[in-house]
C-alpha cells in the first residue's frame, strides 16, 4: 500500500467528492448562487475542521463521522479483490495514518 500512495491519494480524492457533495448536499448547479451556496458550506465545513463530527453543526463526536466510513468502504472494501478485504488484517484496528489520509482528501 505505500508504494502506491500518490495513486491511492488521487483514487480516494476523486471518490470523495462524490461523498462529500451527496452527503453535505452541495449543489450541481453552475449558477451563481449555488456556487456561493457551496463556496459558504466548504469553507463552513473547512472552519475547525467540522466534516470531521458526527454532528458537523455542533462539532460533537469526532471522528465518527458516517463519511469516514463511507470513505472507508468505497476505497477499500467495494469488492473481494479490493486492498481492504485481501489485506484486512492491515485495517484492523484502522490505522491513524488512513484517518488521516481520508481526512486530508475530503480537505
């Protein structure tokens, strides 16, 4: 897995704008309003880190966000030939190392 990490980072980034649209409601829309709509809800989202919350809105269980284990499913368990279920012993417990390269992806 760390040889490949700047394909890994790339892969997971591209995964999780869809996460991250659909599961903070960001619009598709190229009008200026929603635009700014979306511009004021990343950088809300970005102030402390509150994507991180289970409860973005009043910042309350970090870490257990579902779209952690969104994240987490989507990259690496989607199939039986994915990393995460021919090599699950290396996501048992999850290592801080993923948290932290899923965290910095939806970033």
């Amino acid at each position: 897995m760390t040889r490949r990490t700047s394909h890994v980072h790339g892969e997971l980034k591209t995964k999780m704008r869809a996460l991250t649209a659909s599961f903070f409601g960001f619009r598709t829309s190229r009008s200026t309003v929603a635009i700014k709509q979306n511009r004021d809800l990343a950088e809300s989202l970005k102030d402390g880190s509150c994507f991180a919350f289970k409860d973005w809105e009043t910042k309350r269980g970090i870490y257990k966000t579902e779209l952690i284990q969104s994240a987490i499913n989507n990259m690496w368990f989607a199939n039986r030939s994915d990393e995460g279920v021919i090599h699950g012993r290396y996501f048992n417990p999850l290592p801080v190392e993923l948290l932290a390269l899923i965290l910095t992806a939806v970033s």
